[in-house]
C-alpha cells in the first residue's frame, strides 16, 4: 500500500491569503496527503472552514494544531482543559523542565516540541522520554533549523537531536519529522525530509514512518476521540434508537 | 554545481564527498533540470545534500529530487512518464 505523508508543522501567515494558499499548494504538490497548520487559540469558525476548503481545492488533507507556550504548568493545565476538544493537534513548546515534564506525562499533549536553541539544555532525556512514553506523547522535530542554521550551531543542534532520537527510539517514544516550514522555499519532500534524517541517524524505515504512519495515527486517534460517536478507546456508537 | 558540492562537503566533509562520486551529467537552465551522477550506496547522502541547499549566490533557492534511477535511459522513460 502507498505511504500517506504528512506535515504537521506547516506555519501560514493566516493574514495573508496568497501566501496561505501558496503553501497549501506546494505542499500537496510535493507529495503530502495531510497538513496541519498551527492556528491562533481563537481564530474563527469561519476562518478554519475557509481553510478547510483551500486544502479541499488542493486535494490535501487539513488538521488543526494549536501550539502551547506555557509559562507554568498550571497554565498548561488549563489550556489543555480549555483547548484539547477544540483541536485535533496539541503541541507544547518546552521551553523549561517544569513545563517539559508536565507536559510529558498529560495524555492530553500529542506533540513535544523543543525550540532549536534551547535543544542544547537537553530537556528530552531518559525521564522524559519514560513520561512520554506512558502518556502517548511523541518528539516533534522541525527541519527548518537544520535547514537555516549553519557550522557551529547546526553541528550543536544535530548532536543534541541524535542523542534525543537515540532516547527516544530507547524509550519506543515515536518521533514526527515537521517542516515548521514558514516559506515555501524550506518545504521538503517526503523523502527528502526522511533524508535529512539520516543526519541524526534515525534509520530510513523510522525515518519514513516520522513522516507518515506516527503523525497519521495522532491525527486519527484524535479525530476518533473529537467524533461524537466516540464513547471511550475501542468503542464508538453505531447505531442510536429504540431497536438498538 | 558548486552549491552541490558545497552541500555534502559542509554534511558531510572531504572524507563523505569523496565517497559520492558527484558528476554533472545535463543542465538544462530554461527547465531549472540537473541530471546528477552518483554511487548508489550515496544517494540518501547526496538527497540529505540537496535538500540543505537553502542559497545559491545569496538567492534563496530549494532543490528537489524529481527521480532517480540506475541508467540515465530508464531516468529519462521515468520522467517522460511522470512528468511528460
């Protein structure tokens, strides 16, 4: 069976409607079946259906994302409480240990993400990856440092993803490869994106599933639990009426 | 070509580029198409290589993989197929 590829991390100035469809276009013609776009925490319903519908035009598959800066983890908390049946991505920004542990262990996060320049205080170790691991949560990498960076910061960035890979791939914890492409000019191709992997030597099978079967499970796993025919995991509504 | 050879070097540095076997084999500059030769133990490095290239002479640029094959014969059905 063909593999379907995804971009969870595709940012779009939603202000401007060129360069929106713009990307939408260029990422479905390099080969993705799904994107998802980070969104504002209280964009429209309109602006997401409009959304919806320039993906639709292009033939790709859209998935909303919301990305999470916390402060405190009681902040976290309460975004998850208010955010987490709004979208079909959550995405938390670690930019302490506090708030990386917290949001580790909240079955809530789907994605752990890690700024470029903070990757180097190594906030995805073992205890981390353990959390994640029993909470569901993946490891998010954005392509685009390795991309814009050069020498000494970007030799700096791959030893800290290869030594966050190695825990994770440890820890069974699965990892996403993203764009977090905010220009079309820094949009890969699947297979070039899996490439680039190599670079912080996740295998090519691994490589491949970061890019398509890890980040189209969250996606149906949530799109499952958001249905209103959802009842718990494993058991949905099929049927409603007296006859049932 | 230079672009390409600065690539895998800063990647992957002399030892790396000198196991790829980089050749140029056709340049079409009105089709933006390069035809690059490489060993085929190398062509995940010579990918990874391309798609780094974010500048070429301080322009922005992208470059991308539209196929690769064993024989520049069955290249070129591949895209007359694909792309035709």
């Amino acid at each position: 069976m063909k593999r379907k590829y995804a971009d969870l991390h595709v940012c779009l100035d939603l202000e401007n409607d060129e360069h929106v469809a713009c990307m939408i276009r260029k990422t479905s013609e390099l080969g993705y079946q799904l994107m998802a776009i980070p969104l504002p925490q209280n964009l429209s319903e309109e602006k997401i259906r409009t959304l919806q519908d320039v993906c639709r035009e292009y033939k790709i598959d859209f998935a909303s994302r919301v990305d999470l800066r916390p402060r405190t983890s009681n902040e976290l908390i309460k975004s998850l409480r208010k955010l987490r049946r709004k979208f079909e991505i959550i995405a938390v920004m670690c930019e302490s240990r506090h708030i990386a542990r917290q949001a580790a262990k909240d079955r809530r996060v789907d994605l752990l993400s890690f700024p470029g320049h903070d990757r180097r205080r190594g906030f995805f170790d073992k205890a981390e990856a353990e959390l994640a691991s029993n909470a569901l949560g993946c490891l998010e990498i954005d392509l685009k440092p390795l991309l814009t960076q050069g020498g000494r910061e970007r030799i700096r960035l791959l030893s800290s993803l290869r030594r966050e890979v190695a825990t994770a791939v440890d820890f069974h914890v699965p990892v996403i490869v993203s764009s977090g492409a905010s220009n079309e000019l820094l949009l890969r191709k699947p297979r070039e994106a899996a490439a680039l992997t190599s670079l912080f030597d996740l295998d090519e099978v691994s490589a491949l599933e970061a890019i398509s079967k890890n980040p189209m499970a969250i996606v149906k796993r949530n799109r499952e639990k958001l249905s209103p025919k959802f009842v718990a995991p494993g058991i949905r509504l099929i049927r409603r009426g007296k006859d049932c | 070509m230079s672009a390409v050879w600065d690539a895998v070097l800063r990647l992957y540095g002399e030892y790396g580029a000198s196991r790829v076997g980089l050749a140029l084999i056709d340049y079409d500059a009105a089709k933006k198409l390069v035809i690059l030769r490489t060993s085929h133990a190398t062509v995940g490095m010579v990918r990874a290589a391309l798609a780094s290239i974010t500048k070429v002479h301080d322009r922005p640029v992208a470059v991308h993989v539209l196929a690769v094959s064993g024989t520049i014969r069955a290249l070129s059905k591949k895209m007359t197929r694909k792309y035709a």
